[in-house]
C-alpha cells in the first residue's frame, strides 16, 4: 500500500566522471550515439498522443473527437486547487484521483442511440514502479469546475458546497462504467474503453452531464497523466 507522502519528489543526481581511457570514450560515444537514434525514433510515436480527448463511435465507421472541457486532480486532504497543473496525478488507493468532463457539443445533433463506443484516451508520462495498474472510470453525480478541491466542488460558483472528498453513493456511481486493468502499468498511450452508456446518458439527461471520476489501484502506486492543457 502507497504512503502518504509529496506527490512529485523532485531528486538531483550527479554524475561523476573519469578521465576515459580510448576504450571508455569509445563506448560513451556509441552509447550516446544509441541514444540519439532512439530519442529520434521514439519521440514522433508520442506527438500526437499528447493530452486526453474521448472518441466516440457511431453506427457505420464514422468517429467524433470530443475535447475535455474540464479536468483536474485532486489530493486526499488537501486544499491545493490543480485544474491549471499541467498535468494529471492518480495515486493508489484513492489518494489522488482525476475528474474529467468531455465537451458534448460536437454530439448535439446525434442520437444516442447511434453511438456504439467510447473510449478515454489518455497519456501516461510517469508511473513510480513497475507493476500493475487498475484505472476505474465512474460517473460522477455532483458538478464540479475546475478550481475543485478536496473539500470544495465548485469553488467560485457555489461557495457553500462542501464535501470531504468525491464519495461513492453521493458524489459518484459506487459501480466504474468501465474499467482499464494492466498487468504493467506502460509509459505511453492508454485507452478506457465501454463509456457509451454514461456518454449516452449525457446525451439524453444533461443535467447528469458531470463527467467522470477516475481512481487508481495497483503496485505502480502513482501515475502522471498528460492533461487537457498538454495538447496545447
């Protein structure tokens, strides 16, 4: 089980060096050269799967791209607002989790009933140990903005909102609409597929349009996900 401990240890490590011998300078040249090739071969593959978006498939092949229109993290007992942070935290066992809305404009003139998948589509850019990762993706019940907190929803909107954290049965679904497991948790894309109901639920009730909360579980502990405003 994690520790409650700083989301992002920041350590400075120094290299010391010898004076290299012509076998040594020899092999650094051809690590650094091995480094170069695979920063050069690597680096396309991540371009354009960065930031979060949702696709949605409809009957007969075509797809839409919806934009978040909102996303943050928030930390268990913490009133530090993340919605401008650059990034998103999950943190095993409930200790940071995301909420993610997906703008639904670009559906207005569908039909639910022509929707037959969804999937979140998300970035991981650190993970602090190998190991297994469980993403659980639940509808969430009470708005929220941006500038939430762990213990405010709505900051700025409705001052008087208060909760001690999301929680299931109030704030969201007990049950995930999906669910993403991973024997090892990757650096690199990730999908959450099978939202269509709770896509399809916004669609017919947009007063049920709150989104989604993400949470985490698993023996990689914390991950750090691309957020909305890393596409940009």
């Amino acid at each position: 089980m994690a520790t409650n401990r700083s989301l992002v240890d920041f350590e400075t490590s120094r290299l010391a060096f010898s004076r290299p011998t012509r076998r040594s300078a020899t092999r650094l040249r051809w690590c650094v050269g091995l480094f170069a090739f695979t920063l050069t071969l690597a680096s396309p593959a991540f371009a354009d799967e960065r930031g979060v978006s949702m696709v949605v498939g409809l009957e007969g092949g075509e797809t839409v791209t919806l934009p978040i229109a909102a996303d943050t993290f928030l930390t268990r007992g913490h009133d530090k607002n993340n919605g401008t942070a650059g990034l998103l935290v999950l943190r095993d066992n409930d200790y940071a989790v995301c909420l993610i809305k997906p703008d639904l404009a670009p559906l207005a003139d569908i039909d639910a009933e022509r929707i037959e998948s969804a999937a979140l589509h998300m970035r991981v850019g650190w993970r602090e140990r190998e190991g297994s990762a469980s993403i659980r993706a639940h509808r969430m019940r009470t708005a929220w903005n941006e500038k939430a907190t762990w213990s405010r929803p709505r900051p700025g909107e409705d001052d008087e909102g208060a909760w001690k954290g999301p929680e299931s049965g109030t704030d969201f679904d007990p049950e995930p609409v999906a669910r993403l497991e991973m024997t090892e948790a990757p650096i690199g894309p990730i999908a959450i597929e099978g939202l269509e109901p709770a896509v399809k639920e916004w669609l017919t009730n947009n007063a049920s349009a709150h989104g989604l909360i993400l949470r985490f579980f698993g023996d990689s502990v914390q991950l750090n996900l691309d957020s909305r405003e890393s596409g940009s």
